[in-house]
C-alpha cells in the first residue's frame, strides 16, 4: 500500500490523539473493560511504530516528520 507522504503527518497526529484519548479512557469510571482499552492501545503503539520504522528508511522524511513521533 502507497500512502503519500503529505498525508503521513496526519495519520501520525491521529495516531498521538487515539493514544491520548484512550489513555484517558483507563481511568474513566464509564469504561467496563479496562482489557480491552490496553490491547486497543497496544495496537496503536504497533502501528506507530511500524510507520516509524518505514518512515525512518527516508532520512530526509523522517527529518520532517519526526517531530510528530513525540506525544
């Protein structure tokens, strides 16, 4: 699969927000399943971490983008 590489900060950002919101969904009194928010969070961490890998085979993207790898 091809993703262009202006749409590559976008998904990062969404990624960094998802971690976030669901991070604070752990210590919510509404979440009935504290299981299943962690694998959800798991797997977010894996797919950032898998465009971070790609994306770090580009040096020079990876220069551009790597300000949004930080949450």
């Amino acid at each position: 699969m091809q993703v262009k590489d202006d749409w590559l900060a976008t998904i990062i950002c969404a990624l960094n927000d998802a971690i976030k919101f669901n991070d604070a969904l752990r210590s919510s009194e509404t979440v009935s399943d504290l299981e299943d928010i962690e694998e959800w969070l798991m797997q977010i961490f894996e797919c950032k971490e898998y465009l971070r890998e790609e994306i770090v085979k580009n040096p020079k993207l990876f220069a551009q983008l790597e300000k949004h790898f930080k949450i």
